[in-house]
C-alpha cells in the first residue's frame, strides 16, 4: 500500500490539542522511511528469488516484529521531540505507525514475515486484484481529506490544494502500482526494476515533501468549535 497509508493520519488531527495532520503523515509512513533507508544501505530492496516478481524483500522493516520495533521507537522519538503532546500523543504517533503494517497486510502478497528470517510470509494479497486494490488506496486517503476537511475550517485555497494533492497522489498511485500490476497480468513481462538506492532516495523524498505540503495546507485551517 502507499497513498492508502494516509488515511488513519487523521486519526487525532480534528482535535485543537491532538497530534497534527503532518506529523500522522509522517508516523504513518515510518515504516516504510525504514525501508528507505535500509535500502540505500543495501540491506532491503531486492527482489527474492523463487517469489511473485511483485513482491518484496523487506525481512526486517516489515516483520511484525520489526514493524512493533519500529512503532515503539517513532513513539519514543515523539515523545522525546514534542514532549508537550504528552503520553496520549505518543501512544497515538505509535498506532498511527503500525497501522502501516495492518494494511500493508491486506494488499502485499506473502513477503511480511512474523521475524526477520522467519519461513512464515504474511499478506492477503488484493494487489493482485489491481483496480480493487487502487480504489481502496484512493478511497482511503480521499475519504480522509473529506472528513478532516469537514471538520476543520479554512480560506478555499486550502481545499483547493487538498485535493489537488490527493489527485496528484492518486495518479501518482496508479503509475507506480497499478499500472504495472496490470501490465503484468496481461504480458507476463515486468520491465526491468530501478535502482535500489535511486528508488530508495526518491521514496524518502516523497514521504517528507507530502508531509511538507500538508504541513503548509494545515497552518491556513483551524479545528472548528465543538
């Protein structure tokens, strides 16, 4: 999954003192930003062999126990960072967290071990169903910027650029992931896969550029009156 991600960053972002909507952006995210990173170290981002040519090789980011591992420690950085968010907000950033494992369980197909090394690969696989899978993804992060719209107010500019960004996102979305899943399905034949380090940098960017525009859209709207 990847736009999909986004949808529970609105979890505690309507509430006047709750965690903000770019920091969910990013907590959401801080999985795969490990995976980031292990990549451009070489340790993550090959394709295994004797695997579905769409899975992946992320034994360690992804395991459920990577992924607790993961969510315990951008919880204790929130708390260590924003100290003022307080124990709520940091048991909050830690959920938002793993929620990327939840759904990343729901549309990767078996490559999520329990361990790293472990013989047992997780994943529902809907990413091979791949207009089901996108409509979720879209659903999820549209039906998150429609609800946090309706509860916080703004100038129209705001909105505008709300959903200029989901509709970026969401093509973006469907280059990335759906197309070459259907392309697969009809050929058989993948082209070849990019730069491990290259992919693994632009992936960082992504992530911190999404949470930047937001972050920008959110200082022009305030939580509406209860």
């Amino acid at each position: 999954m990847f736009i999909g991600h986004y949808g529970p960053a609105v979890w505690d972002a309507h509430r006047a003192n709750g965690v903000r909507l770019w920091h969910g952006f990013l907590a959401v995210q801080a999985i795969d930003i490990v995976t980031m990173v292990l990549g451009i170290l070489g340790i993550e981002g090959r394709t295994p062999p004797d695997t579905h040519p769409l899975a992946f090789d992320i034994p360690y980011s992804h395991s459920l126990v990577g992924s607790l591992l993961i969510s315990l420690a951008a919880a204790l950085l929130y708390r260590a960072f924003r100290p003022g968010a307080g124990r709520k907000g940091m048991v909050v950033i830690g959920l938002l967290a793993f929620s990327h494992w939840v759904l990343d369980l729901v549309v990767h197909r078996p490559d999520m071990p329990i361990w790293p090394g472990g013989d047992m690969l997780l994943g529902l696989g809907l990413w091979n169903f791949a207009w089901p899978a996108y409509g979720l993804e879209v659903l999820l992060l549209g039906g998150m910027i429609a609800w946090w719209l309706g509860v916080t107010k703004g100038p129209l500019w705001t909105a505008v650029a709300s959903w200029a960004l989901v509709t970026f996102m969401s093509v973006m979305q469907f280059f990335i992931m759906t197309k070459p899943t259907l392309d697969y399905q009809q050929s058989g034949i993948l082209p070849p896969p990019p730069d491990g380090v290259g992919l693994s940098v632009a992936g960082l960017v992504v992530f911190f550029v999404f949470a930047g525009v937001i972050a920008l859209i959110e200082r022009g709207r305030t939580v509406k009156a209860a």
